[in-house]
C-alpha cells in the first residue's frame, strides 16, 4: 500500500494482483499501515478488517459466488437441447 503524499484522500493498494487506487476518506481517523486489511466497495474502503475478518468475507464471497455458477448450470441444464 502506498499513500501519495500530494493526495491523502487515496491508497494505491493491490487488489487482486491489480494496483488500484482506492479512496480511504470513509475510514474517518482509522491510519492504514502496509499490510493492513481493508473492506474495499467499488473503489472506496469502507473499514479496515482484521484477517480472520478478511477471510470470512472471502468465503462468504466465493460462496454466492458458487451458488450462482450452480444456478446458472442448472438453467443451461433444464433449457432445449442446442440444434445442430
């Protein structure tokens, strides 16, 4: 994490593998560290979370995540068969 020093309003954080930069005006007072834990929402970090926090939003996550894909299967799967 980076904090430029002419805009304090933003981090530079890799997100993902990709650098972004996230606007951390939202956490009113809460001073970020290299390494510390932020919950990030389109662009802006909302807290900052701690990493059993950080993990349980994961997997929170990837679990819509797979009910969605399970979904979408079983839509594909109860559609006509394709012509061809």
């Amino acid at each position: 994490m980076e904090i430029p020093s002419d805009r304090t309003d933003l981090a530079k954080v890799d997100v993902s593998g990709v650098r972004r930069a996230v606007n951390i005006d939202l956490l009113d007072g809460q001073p970020l560290r290299p390494g510390d834990w932020v919950l990030i929402h389109v662009g802006f970090a909302l807290s900052k979370i701690d990493e059993d926090e950080a993990r349980a939003a994961l997997e929170f996550l990837e679990g819509i995540g797979q009910a969605y894909e399970d979904e979408l299967a079983a839509l594909r799967d109860s559609g006509p068969e394709p012509e061809g």
